[in-house]
C-alpha cells in the first residue's frame, strides 16, 4: 500500500496531531497520505454525515480512522459504495473494531501496511427503508445495526414484524434492533442479544425492554427480508435510528424494510489473533 487517507474524530484529544505524525510519516516513506482539513467535522447542507467521499482520492488503497469504532462506522456509511479498505486506531475506549489500541504499536502496523502483511475481512452492511403508502420515502445504509426507538422517554412501542412477507410477531416494547453480525456486540449485546462472530451472515431480531415474559432474540439467514410496521395512534412516537446517527421519523402506519445491503465494508485484519481472543479481552474490561 501507497496510498491513504485519514480520518480522524475532532471531538477526541490527541486525535489531530496523531493525525498528523501519521501522515508525515508516510509521506518521509514515499507514500501518499490526504487527510480532510477539519477532521471529522459534520457540515451544515447534510451531503455527508462526516467524511466528504468526493475528497477521497480514486486511487487511494486504506482509509486510517482515528478516534473509537463509531469513527470507523461513520466512514464506513459515509464512503459506502467505495470499497476501500478500512483500518481503525482506538482513541476511545471499547473498540471492538479498531485493530490499534497503544501509541507504541502504530509504527509497526504502518509498517505491516506497507508491506502488505495483512488480510482483508467483508463485513455485511443493512439497508433500510422506510414505505410510506406502499412507496419507498428514503433509505440509509448501517454496519452495526438499524433500531426503531421510541422518541420520548416513557413511551411504549407497538410493532408487527413480517419476515418475507409472513407476519412473524407483535411486540409491545421500547425498541426494535435488526442487527448485523458486526453490531451484534453493540446494543444488541446491551439489549440481551446474542454474539455471533463478525464475519458471518445472518440478521439479528433483538427487542428492546419486550412487554412480554417471552422477548428472545430471533436469528434469521442474511437473505431474509424484514418489514417492521408501526401501530398505535401517535405519528410522533417513533424514529429509525441507523448506527445511532441518522434518525428517520416514522408515522403510524409505516413500514421499516430491512434487508443486506449489496455494499460490504472492508475491515483490515492484522493481528493473528481470533474473534474469541477480541472478545475476551474486550468483555473482560467491562
């Protein structure tokens, strides 16, 4: 690899200037590194939630993100489509996604880029829409989950879930996660969720705060398509939130469709170490 690109979270100390050791390393080892001027920063007219794809160069091979895994996420929804490579550095505090968690070891990971030493891992992606009257109003992209919540404190949610058409369920609840394998160790996980290994393609059902003594979580193939109608009478309860950033409103009577997106995300793998070995070290933190 030669060419990068870094994106790094303004919001967290330290993150600019390690932005800018990594960038004038690569470049003091012929490589060609960009680097957006503001960071992360959101920008007023909504074309991009942080990462401007259009200032991404064709022809760059890695994307570095600098800051936690929602750092890697949002970059990961903004340059959907792109397939570039990604590879997180953890300045926050799980990150289950990032593979760099100390100073000491950046210089040998850049390294390992530069020479290639490393395996590329496809990780599933979501796409939700949302019907309205029987036609499509918008849509969104997510790597970890999409979660229909409810917008005020204490209220609850009534929903009917179909998978391929077939009426599944109805859940009084707080919440509905339809999650990848990658966000099932987000707020699936919180939610009482189960952990299914990253690279694997499957879609999870976790209700959140179920109103029923049977609330379990549902594992569906990764080819089935889910459909969450809203019911009720308040047309301001409820929003689908994807990757806990963008948020779309929903009216009683609309209908969340989720199914795998045809874009993946390409995570860079480093280590040698496996899944379970992340796992553990991560859960033992908490």
């Amino acid at each position: 690899m030669r060419h990068f690109y870094l994106v790094w979270n303004p919001y967290k100390e330290g993150t600019r200037s390690m932005a800018e050791e990594i960038r004038e390393w690569l470049r003091r080892r012929g490589c060609v590194c960009g680097m957006q001027a503001n960071g992360s920063a959101r920008p007023a007219e909504g074309r991009y939630k942080y990462t401007d794809s259009s200032q991404v160069p064709e022809d760059t091979e890695c994307v570095l993100t600098l800051g936690g895994d929602g750092t890697l996420i949002q970059a990961a929804r903004d340059l959907a489509g792109r397939q570039i490579p990604m590879l997180g550095i953890n300045m926050g505090n799980l990150g289950y996604l990032t593979q760099v968690s100390r100073r000491e070891e950046l210089e040998e990971v850049l390294q390992a880029l530069l020479e290639d030493r490393f395996r590329l891992e496809r990780r599933m992606m979501l796409k939700g829409s949302v019907i309205r009257d029987g036609q499509e109003i918008c849509s969104d992209v997510a790597l970890n989950e999409i979660v229909i919540s409810r917008r005020e404190m204490l209220r609850m949610l009534k929903l009917r879930i179909y998978v391929n058409g077939e009426m599944l369920n109805q859940y009084h609840a707080d919440g509905m996660i339809v999650a990848t394998p990658t966000g099932s160790t987000a707020y699936n996980l919180s939610a009482g969720g189960p952990i299914v290994e990253p690279d694997a393609r499957m879609t999870i059902l976790t209700p959140v705060c179920p109103h029923t003594l049977n609330g379990r979580s549902i594992v569906l193939s990764s080819e089935d398509q889910v459909e969450i109608e809203v019911l009720g009478h308040d047309d301001a309860g409820q929003a689908a939130v994807f990757d806990g950033d963008s948020s779309l409103q929903l009216k009683v009577g609309d209908r969340l469709r989720a199914e795998r997106s045809r874009t993946e995300t390409v995570l860079i793998q480093l280590r040698a170490g496996s899944f379970f070995d992340n796992l553990r070290s991560k859960l033992a933190g908490i």
